[in-house]
C-alpha cells in the first residue's frame, strides 16, 4: 500500500512541470504557468467560493484538487488537439489510472468525486467547472498586465464568460475586463 500511495504523488507530481499549453499555442508565452499552478488557484477559489455560497467545501476542495490530476499521465490539451469526447474518454482512463492502486475506499471516493464533477452532478461540481473557467480568466489578465497580446487572450474571457453563471463569479469576471 506505501508504495502505491508515493507512485499516486509522484505521478501527480508531473503537474508541477505540466505547462498549460494554450498560453503557449494561442499566446506565445514561453514559460507559462503550470497545470499544477492552476490547480492551486483552482482549488483556492473553490474553497473560498464554496464557503461564500453555502456548499460543503470539502467536497468543493476535492474536486478541485481532482480536476486536472489526469493531466499528469495524458498532459494538458487544448480545445482545437481532441474532441471533447475523446479528451473526455482520456480523461476519464487516466483517472481511474492514477487511483487505480490506492486503498478501495479511497479509490471509490475519488472515483465517485470525479464522475460527479464531469457530469455536473451537483452545486459543488458545477462551481468548481465554473471556478475552472474563472481562474484561467484570471491568469489571461495576469498576462495581460504582464504586456501579452490582448487581443490573443480575448478568447480566454470569451470562453469564461460562456462557462461562468453564478452571480458572484460573473462580477468578478467583469471586474477583471475594467
């Protein structure tokens, strides 16, 4: 079981050196934040946003944690490299990868959490995708301030703005565009 349990963190581990690979695409950034990065800030605002609406953050926080963690085995993707469907199937195989070996209850719950969040089966899983959205707008307008293209980065406020539907998240979208 210890063994198992270091391969699940060194392989999550991967997402620490994971770049996000649209700012590279679509922007040119050189040294983008990584997967890891974004799960953070992910998680961070889940957590917060979770707590501010009423939600059981703990189930907020796993899935937020959980969100990216099979980008460690198949790397992050954009939009235009797989159909939804395929990512979506690779996704899911490199899940159930990654917590294939840990101990069942935990193997049940992860798993559980996991197919909730992409069937937004629920208020916290639907706030995480939302929050998902919302932190990538956040690091657009980071690079904005940093001197990056806005005009490159204006399909990553388009794309948010059609993800993001609580009120909270919505003002806080727009506030970053003023």
């Amino acid at each position: 079981m210890h063994e198992s349990i270091l391969q699940f963190l060194l392989k999550c581990g991967r997402l620490k050196s994971e770049a996000r690979r649209g700012w590279i695409r679509k922007v040119g950034i050189t040294k983008p934040e990584s997967v890891a990065d974004h799960s953070y800030r992910t998680a961070l605002m889940a957590m917060l946003f979770a707590e501010l609406k009423g939600l059981d953050v703990c189930r907020a926080l796993k899935m937020a944690i959980l969100h990216d963690l099979p980008e460690a085995i198949i790397g992050d993707a954009t939009p235009e490299e797989t159909s939804p469907r395929e990512r979506r199937k690779q996704k899911h195989w490199a899940m159930m990868n990654l917590i294939s070996k840990l101990p069942v209850s935990v193997r049940i719950e992860y798993g559980s959490l996991w197919n909730e969040l992409m069937k937004n089966q629920s208020d916290e899983a639907r706030l995480v995708s939302q929050v998902d959205k919302l932190e990538m707008a956040i690091q657009a307008s980071e690079y904005v301030q940093q001197g990056y293209n806005e005009s490159l980065l204006k399909e990553f406020f388009e794309t948010a703005h059609r993800a993001v539907k609580v009120d909270l998240l919505r003002k806080l979208l727009s506030l970053l565009e003023s």
